[in-house]
C-alpha cells in the first residue's frame, strides 16, 4: 500500500504541536494508508522538541529532524522532503491553518494520476488588505520576471509524487524558493481548493523585512531580467543624452552661450549616480547569492534525528545527493 509522508516544518509552535498532531492523525488514520509525520523542527527556542519527543515516544510514526538552528522554512521543508520514505509527500504548516481534511482530497488527485497537487486558498481575506496588496503586486511581477505559470495558485501545501522528490532532493542550490521550484520541475499538476484557517496558537513569523527578502530571492533565483534591463536603461539614457547634446549645440549656436546651466547640471549628475547604484546594487544581489552557492556549505545541519532507521550524516547536503 502506499506510503504517505507528511512534511511539517515547525518554529516555535510548542503548543500547536499536540493541536495538529490530534487532527491530522485522525484525519490520516481516516484515510487508512500507512503513514509517517516528519517534523523538522527549525531551531524552536521554545518547547517544541521537548513535545516533539514525547509524541515520538508515544507515536513512533512521528519522525523527529532537529536543527542545529534556523534555517527557514524553505529549508526544512527540504529536509523533510530528504528524509521522507513514503510515495508521496504532504507538506503542511503546523499551525493549522491548513485544514487537514483536504489531505483526503489532495490523496484523491494523486490516486487519479497527478503528480503535483496544490490547495489553492479560496481567498485571502484572513489577512489584512496591506498584505493582500503586497501580495499581489509580488506575485504579479514573479509572474513576469520569471514566468511562472499559475504563480498565485501555488502555495506550500500541496503534495508530492515519489517522482517529483527524487528531483528535488537531487537540485543542488541553496537558494529554496519552493514556489518556484514547483513550477521549475513541471510533471503532472492540479488543485484543489480549500478556505485558509486564521491561526488560532502562537504568531506568525512573517515580518514585512522578511516577506521582502523573501521576494527578492524569488525573482533573482528565477530570473535575470533584473540584470538585463540595465543594457537597455542604459541605451534609452544614452539617447535622451544625445538628443540632448545635439539640442545644446544647436542651441549654442543659435543663440550663443547662455552660462547659468548648474540646476540642469547637477540634476543630471545625481540621476545618473542614483541610477549607477541602483544597478550596482543589483549585481550585488546576483553576486552575493553567486557567492553563496560556490560555497556548497550544507544546506542544513541536523543536530539530532529522531525515528529513522538509517541514520542519515549530519549536515546531509542536496549535494551528496547529485
Ligand atoms: N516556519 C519554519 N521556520 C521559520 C518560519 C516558519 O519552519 O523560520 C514554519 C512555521 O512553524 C509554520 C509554517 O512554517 O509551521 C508557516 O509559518 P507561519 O504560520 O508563521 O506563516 P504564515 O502562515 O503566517 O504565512
Ligand atoms: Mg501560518
């Protein structure tokens, strides 16, 4: 029978744990497949390996991964996707806002052939409007830089075919922008549509400075757009510069030297020196993750696994997998 896994990244979550583990088991235990519940637990500084370990003693199907520290939740959710042995993978958050009752309808989806089954929100108004709009504009530009098709439809609860994780356990980069690379990899994808739940334990670890660094790695992991554009700024000022040096000489010689010319002067010198940063900064961008990758550090170290027969190495790599 088939094995499903379920992937579930968790930081600080201390009393979500029992909560979650609850209702999905019920759920899981409904459906009636063998089944294990990895949990990456992504340097909690609470509780949460200490309940962790009490469920795993009591449920030895509840899988433990303990991070030496923080790596994100892109990152766990690779690490989970290492570690998991079922046929399919079922990544879902710990807060419940995920309901788990829509495992049976994402199982359904599989069973009927698909290989990548997403659980599209109905709609975003548990958040506010400032993040829905935010939202949306980042997906709009995701959806142009980088050409990811159904971009807004894409979300991380979703399950995985055996097939869709022997790739991704096999790509090497760090940088884990898992939306992304859910479109990156293709096969065989669908939906299914559920209603987000508000959060009801703990808080959100989205910050706005978070949820914008985590936009600036979604369009520069998948697009050199940004890059490019400067070869065409570039031109288009060259030729408004030459159009205006031809205008200047007619003007010159038209109507001879006219001297006060500082206010024209000194606006097109600080243009330019903004537009010069601007770009610098983002070859710094690209640079910096350049310099992040040739580094092939791990892309997590785990401190302690716990309910795997094979020990795994600590600090297993995307790269030994290659
Ligand atoms: N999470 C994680 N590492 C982090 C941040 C979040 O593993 O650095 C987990 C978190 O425990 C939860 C899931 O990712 O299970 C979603 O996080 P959260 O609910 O804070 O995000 P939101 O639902 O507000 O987008
Ligand atoms: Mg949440």
């Amino acid at each position: 029978m088939a094995k499903i896994s379920l992937v579930v990244p968790m930081y600080n979550e201390a009393e979500n744990v029992s909560p979650f583990y609850e209702s999905v088991s019920r759920v899981l235990n409904d459906i009636g497949l063998p089944w294990e519940m990895i949990c990456v637990n992504d340097g909690s500084r609470d509780n949460t390996l200490t309940y962790l370990i009490a469920l795993h003693q009591r449920d030895p199907r509840v899988k433990v991964v303990d991070f030496s520290r923080n790596f994100g939740k892109e990152v766990a959710l690779s690490a989970g996707i290492d570690y998991a042995t079922g046929d399919a993978v079922v990544t879902i958050d710990a807060d419940l806002q995920h309901p788990p009752d829509v495992i049976k309808e994402l199982i359904s989806k599989w069973y009927d052939g698909c290989d990548i089954v997403f659980a599209v929100r109905r709609t975003r108004k548990v958040e506010g409007l400032f993040k829905r709009i935010t939202t949306r504009i980042f997906y709009r530009v995701l959806g142009w830089l980088a050409n990811i098709p159904n971009h807004d439809k894409i979300g991380d609860f979703c399950l995985l075919d055996k097939r869709v994780l022997e790739v991704l356990r096999k790509l090497p980069e760090h940088n884990r922008f898992m939306k992304g690379l859910f479109a990156w990899v293709g096969f065989k994808q669908d939906f299914v549509v559920y209603d987000l739940n508000t959060r009801k334990r703990g808080a959100t670890k989205w910050s706005y400075w978070r949820l914008w660094n985590f936009a600036l790695e979604g369009i520069t992991s998948f697009s050199t757009i940004p890059l490019r554009m400067w070869t065409y700024i570039g031109f288009a000022i060259a030729l408004v510069s030459f159009l205006y040096a031809a205008f200047i000489i007619v003007h010159t010689l038209v109507l001879g030297i006219d001297v006060p010319g500082y206010a024209s002067l000194i606006v097109s010198i600080l243009f330019m020196g903004g537009i010069q940063l601007i770009s610098l900064g983002i070859i710094g961008e690209y640079i910096g993750r350049i310099y992040n990758e040739v580094k092939e550090r791990p892309l997590y170290i785990v401190r302690e696994a716990y309910g795997f027969d094979t020990p795994k190495e600590m600090g297993v790599t995307a790269l030994e997998n290659r």
